[in-house]
C-alpha cells in the first residue's frame, strides 16, 4: 500500500477550501449564500434589535409611523426630514436622519422580499450618482432585510467640525417613495449604534405601502446626499452656531473598521 507523505496530509485539505471555499473574516452584515446558491440577505428580528420609544404621529403625509431609540431625543422638525433623532441633547453625533422622497423611476413601486434583485440592481446606480467625484464607499450596498422589510445599507465618510464620522445609509422603496435613514456617528463608534439604527428603519410601519409616491418632501439631490439645511457637499453650514451642521463628504475611501 502506498503510504502518504506528511506533505500530502496538508494538501488535503488544502485543496478542499480551493473548491469548497473556505470562509474568512467579513463584516457583520456580509450576506450568506442560499439552499440554491443565491446571496440571501441577513436578516435582523424587529424582536432581536435594541428597543424603541412610542411612536410618533403619522409623517409624510400620513403615510409612515417612526420611533426614536430608546433614549433618544427628537429634534426639532424640518420641512425636508420625516424625523431627526439624537443620541444626546443638541445636534452633534451620534444621530439619525429620515427623508422621503418621490422614488427615482425604473424600481419596484413598493420593496419587498419577493423583488430583492430588482431592487438591488435599481439601487446600486442610485448610491453611485450620489457620490463625490473619485470618492468610493466606505462599505459597499448590500441589502439586508430589517423587521420584514428590505433595505441597502452602505456607509459613506464624512466630517462634523473637522472629526471624521462614519455615516451608515439605509434607503427603500414604499408606496413609491424612497425613504432614507441616515446614521452619523464618529469614526470608530459605528457598532455602538449601528442596531439601533436597525431598529428605527424594522420599526418603520409604512401606512401607504401600495400608493404612489405622491408629492416629494426635498429634492432628489437632498435625498441621495442626506445633508442637513444650508449645508453643501464640501463644508459645514453657514450662519449658524454649529450646533446643527452637516458632515462634509468624506472623498476618500477605506474600510470603516466594523
């Protein structure tokens, strides 16, 4: 009988991971392959995630309900925003910005976990537009299903005062309008407050998921960049007190250290 060699007990298994695959370390939301081979995407229970406040009055023109972490303060109302929730009293980070907006055309008019792809491939040029020239991803989108509901999450970079921050994006599709939930933190705070962010957009009841998409609430431009009132993509706001300005985009990319 031929004996194997110590070298051949290496190359074994070796050559299992070159054809089966072996897994390495990825972020938290990396998606896992299905039962068919398909990319499933993860899921988080409403029941799994951080707690919430009562929610609020219907928003958006009665057409969707949100509540604030567990905590967390509501700040004052603007025109362009369904909701502004801060970790802290004042304006600074960590805190969550909502907008709606009439959905750009060629999608699904509400996103469910029957459309995903179609989502998905809708959604991915959508986030590009939106980027900085030469600016790339912090992470890239995936789509993740919150609650019973899909979402594309990806982060993008910025700067609030000159300190970098992470900013997590979550954006889907119901009654025809595209709703974005915006998550600013300091860079390396992300998984301190990433889930509650989860929690806000499972937490989301959508009251007119069938409609049309009716009048926006903000432009197109505000909807893909998430910025605050009276700032632009490149500074902070002007004429205020810097209690309530916007992050500068961040044009470099890099991994946001999940």
């Amino acid at each position: 009988m031929t004996r194997l060699s110590t070298n051949s007990f290496w190359l074994l298994p070796l050559a299992a991971c070159v054809f089966a695959g072996c897994g390495g370390s990825g972020g938290g939301d990396a998606t896992q392959p299905g039962a068919t081979g398909a990319v499933a995407p993860k899921q988080y229970a409403r029941a799994d995630l951080p707690p919430l406040e009562d929610h609020l009055p219907p928003q958006d023109d009665m057409r969707v309900e949100v509540a604030a972490p567990q905590g967390w303060n509501v700040m004052g109302r603007k025109t362009e925003y369904v909701a502004r929730f801060a970790e802290k009293t004042g304006a600074s980070p960590p805190r969550i910005l909502i907008q709606a907006d009439v959905a750009p055309a060629g999608g699904p008019n509400n996103v469910t976990q029957d459309n995903v792809a179609e989502f998905q491939a809708y959604i991915k040029p959508i986030v590009q537009k939106g980027l900085l020239e030469g600016e790339t991803l912090r992470e890239p989108v995936r789509i993740l299903i919150l609650g019973d509901k899909p979402w594309a999450r990806y982060i993008r970079g910025g700067k609030f005062k000159g300190m970098a921050v992470d900013r997590q994006i979550l954006k889907t599709v119901a009654g025809g309008r595209m709703y974005t939930l915006e998550l600013q933190v300091f860079r390396g705070n992300l998984m301190d407050h990433r889930d509650s962010a989860y929690a806000v957009a499972a937490g989301m009841n959508f009251l007119k998921a069938d409609a049309t998409g009716g009048d926006g609430q903000g432009s197109l431009d505000d909807l893909l960049g998430g910025e605050e009132e009276g700032g632009g993509e490149d500074g902070d706001a002007d004429g205020t007190d810097g209690t309530d300005d916007p992050p500068e985009d961040e044009g470099d990319g890099g991994e946001a250290g999940e």
